[in-house]
C-alpha cells in the first residue's frame, strides 16, 4: 500500500466512523476507491449524514447522504469460499440504505462463505461533474480494486458478483451492462482488470429510465431536471443488454408500488431475446424495500436461497 492510498484510507475512515468503526467488526476493512479526489470532484464541500429511520437498536437502519469519499466496506465469512459479491445499496440515487441493503446482505452472504463488498458510491446531485456517470465511475473502480486485492481477501478473481437493491439495481445492472465503457481515465494498474461482473442479482431494480413505469426519482436524481428522452434510453438497463451481459436474476415483488414489477419484466425480456442465461422471480406480495427481513413465511423471503441457486450454476458458488 503506498503512503499516498493509507492516507486516503485514514481519511475515509475518519469520515465513517459510525459506519465503518461503530458498526463493522474489528476485522472489517475501508478501502477507499479514489487515491485522491473522485472524478468529477467540484471542491463543493459534500457534508456526510448518517439517518436512523429504525427505533429498534438492534435492527439498525441507517441512510447516508453526502458521499465525498466513496468506499467499500469489507465483510469477511469465518469461512470464506473464494467467491465475493458486490453489494449495492439502493436508494432513489438520493441516499444509501445502508443497513437493509447493504449490512444485512453481507451477513447473509458471509454465512454462506461469500466475501461481500458495500459499496458506498457517490450520490449525483451532490456536486459532481458529469453527474449521470458518477455512480457507474464508482462501480467500475470496486469491482476492478475487488479483482486487483483477490488473493489479499482470498478470493478468486473469476468469481466476483454483483448484488443492486432498487436504484443500487439499476447501478448493478449498468456494471453488468456497461462495465467496459470508458466512463472515467484509468489511474492505476487496477484500472487495466476487467469491471464484468460473473453474475449479477438484481432485487426490486430500477430497470428503465424511458419507458411509462420509470421511476421518475431515480431517473431525475441520476440525469437531473429536463433530461431527454435519448439520455434516458442509453442509461436504461433493458436497452444495454448484449453477448457480454452476465447472467442475471431477476427478484420482484407484483405488489411492489414503488418500483413496478415491470421493470423486471423488460429486462428479462431484453436477456431473453439476447440469449443471456436469465432468472426471475415475481412473488405475489413483499413490496418493495423488503431486503432480507421478510418474515419466513412470506413467499419473497425465499429469495436469497434462489439467488445462491443462480449464482452457484455461474460459477460464484454459495456454501
């Protein structure tokens, strides 16, 4: 590690310390994405703010805004079995569920030998330069430093995945789609490995920007106010799919009001007529927002189980 990624790696754990240090295990690491300052960085200063939405200690619920470091945050098993997942937080693009889909996932996966990896990327509208490339500049570079620190995490570099909840999906579904799109310059030596996840999990996504069931928040948040239609179709994950999407599974909810269930629906439709190896499963109820606390005798609660199945038959195998 040289002088210059510890001081950066010092200066993100500063800026986290309820997540990062209150929160995480002692064996948790920070890796901060950026040696520097991100692209597109204004000098705007960005205010981190840590919400609790949750009364309960124990089920903690946390959402963060003013993301001026972009970070990973490290989850380690007891028993690691050389697969990681990404793990991609949603939140409108306006802030990061931190906890429902990000802490919570990781302890999932970690119980099943898989090294998870939060992402915590930058938020559009808080400053940044060329603001609709901004979340997929961040996605770009985990998934390449995950790939450059595999045999430090004791993982295998051809078995790295990626897990997006809502618009964190549709950021996961834009690494599946565009992760060989030159969206920032090259820094380092990472920057040469591939951003291609081997499979991807997308729960309740936002899928299109386009289309008449868009969620028009998440569309606004990532291309700002009065964006045309064609910026909105090259950053819809339907329209993207080609030979080189990875497999994918696809999690909706039919009463999800809030992300419909079509989103999912078009995607599918799009890897299907593409020939990409594809999953979906629309649960009669669940919502949306449901992460991995659904009581388990709700039908979206076997969702993890079916996502471990997916991915096992893609060479990221689950314990």
């Amino acid at each position: 590690m040289t002088r210059r990624t510890t001081l950066a790696a010092a200066a993100a754990m500063a800026l986290l310390p309820r997540l990062a240090q209150g929160q995480t295990g002692a064996a948790d690491e920070v890796v901060p994405l950026w040696p520097g300052s991100p692209p597109g960085a204004s000098g705007k200063a960005i205010q981190r703010k840590v919400t609790e939405q949750s009364r309960d200690p124990k089920r903690p619920d946390r959402w963060v805004t003013g993301i001026d470091r972009p970070v990973l945050v490290v989850k380690r098993p007891a028993r690691p079995n050389g697969s990681a997942m990404l793990v991609v937080p949603g939140g409108g693009y306006g802030f990061l569920s931190y906890d429902n889909e990000g802490t919570s996932q990781a302890a999932w996966l970690n119980a099943r030998g898989v090294t998870a990896f939060i992402l915590l990327y930058r938020l559009p509208g808080e400053g940044w330069s060329r603001r609709e490339d901004v979340p997929l500049q961040d996605a770009q570079r985990a998934m390449r430093l995950i790939r450059a620190g595999a045999a430090r995490y004791g993982i295998d570099p051809g078995r790295v995945g990626v897990l997006g909840f809502s618009a964190g999906g549709h950021l996961a579904g834009s690494l599946a789609t565009r992760h060989s799109e030159d969206v920032y310059r090259p820094i380092d030596e990472a920057d040469r490995l591939s951003a291609a996840p081997q499979v991807a999990g997308l729960v309740y996504p936002v899928v299109s920007l386009v289309a008449a069931f868009a969620h028009a928040g998440s569309r606004d948040n990532l291309l700002g106010p009065g964006s045309t239609p064609a910026m909105q179709k090259i950053r819809s994950v339907e329209a993207r799919v080609d030979a080189a999407t990875c497999p994918t599974c696809l999690i909706h909810a039919a009463d999800d009001g809030l992300v419909p269930p079509a989103n999912s629906l078009a995607l599918f439709q799009a890897l299907q007529e593409a020939r990409r190896p594809a999953a979906l499963h629309v649960f009669e109820n669940g919502g949306h927002g449901f992460g991995v606390r659904l009581p388990a005798a709700m039908q979206a609660a076997a969702w993890p189980a079916l996502f471990a199945t997916f991915a096992g038959a893609h060479e990221v195998a689950f314990a």
